[in-house]
C-alpha cells in the first residue's frame, strides 16, 4: 500500500488550526474544513504556499461529500484524517470514500463526555483509528476549558507519538455513565 502526504482536517479553522499549520509547515497538502472564508484564507496566508485548501462547507451538508471526493480526486487519497466533528455518520462516509488503496490514520477528536460512551464509528480494516479526548484544566482551585494552542498541541502530540488514545487535560470523573 502505498503513503500519502494529503490530510484531511475537519474543523480545522478553529481550535484545530494550529494542527492545520503544522502539518502544512511538515509538507503535508492539507485539505480543510471549514465554515467562514476569512478563517480559511487566514490559514492559507499563515502556512507555506500552496500547502493549504480549503473546503468552505458544513460538516452537515450534503455538499460536504462532493467537496471532498474533489479533493480525493486532485491531490489523492488522504493518509491522515484528523476530525472534531459530532457528526460521525458522515465521517465514516468520508473514510469510506478514501478508499481502500492506502492504509491511512484517522485522529478523532472527540468531547470528553464521549470517553463514557460506546459509540465509535466503523472503519475499514486500512484505517488505523486513534481517539483524542478533550478534558479540562483544573487551575487555583478552580477549572476551565482547554485553550484551542492545548487542544492543537495535544492533536499534534498524538499525530507525533501515536497512541490509541490520549487525553488532554483531565476528564470529569462521571459517577455513571451517562444516558
């Protein structure tokens, strides 16, 4: 199976930026999703040239399909996909779509409410998939939520030190699941 240096970043205007750059600042071709133009375009002038593209769509949109099988279609199949989206019947319909011809990792970037809950999405057998839990920062006998330059930095770590699965920050400790 063959490598591919195109990634796909779902969401990747917003808290997810800095992973955006730093694959495109790594060679990646990175395709990005997102919903506001002037996000889009401020990635592109922040990242080497040619080296970002965006997708202005909604995760939700059926047009979100067609932008990506375009995106498939001109730079090939993605080898990394890194998703913050709750929307995980068309993630899986984008893995789907990737194909069969590479084996490729998949970053899922989910809430920490997520890591109590059984829900995963179905991936092919040439897909590697790896969870990323977004916790909070307990700080001055208070917490917060993660700053979007720890939720990057936590997204890159993972894509540096692969695991199957990571936490950033620390997860509320739940007493039951959750309904």
């Amino acid at each position: 199976m063959m490598n591919s240096n195109h990634a796909l970043v779902i969401g990747g205007t917003g808290m997810l930026a800095g992973v955006t750059t730093f694959l495109a600042n790594r060679g990646y071709s990175v395709s990005v999703i997102g919903r506001t133009a002037a996000k889009l375009e401020r990635l592109k002038t922040e990242s080497p040239p040619n080296m970002i593209f965006p997708i202005q769509v909604d995760y939700y949109s059926n047009a979100l399909f067609s932008e990506v099988e375009k995106a498939i279609a001109e730079r090939g199949p993605f080898g990394l996909i890194v998703s913050w989206t709750p929307n995980y019947p068309a993630l899986e319909q984008i893995c789907e779509m990737n194909g069969n011809a590479i084996s490729f990792r998949l970053i899922h970037v989910k809430g920490s409410r997520r890591y109590f809950e059984d829900e995963e999405i179905r991936v092919s057998t040439n897909c590697v998939y790896e969870k990323v839990f977004l916790g909070f920062v307990k700080e001055e006998g208070s917490s917060r939520w993660l700053t979007h330059e720890e939720i990057a930095g936590g997204v890159i770590e993972q894509i540096v030190n692969k695991k199957d699965e990571r936490i950033i920050g620390q997860l509320h400790p739940y007493s039951e699941r959750p309904s």
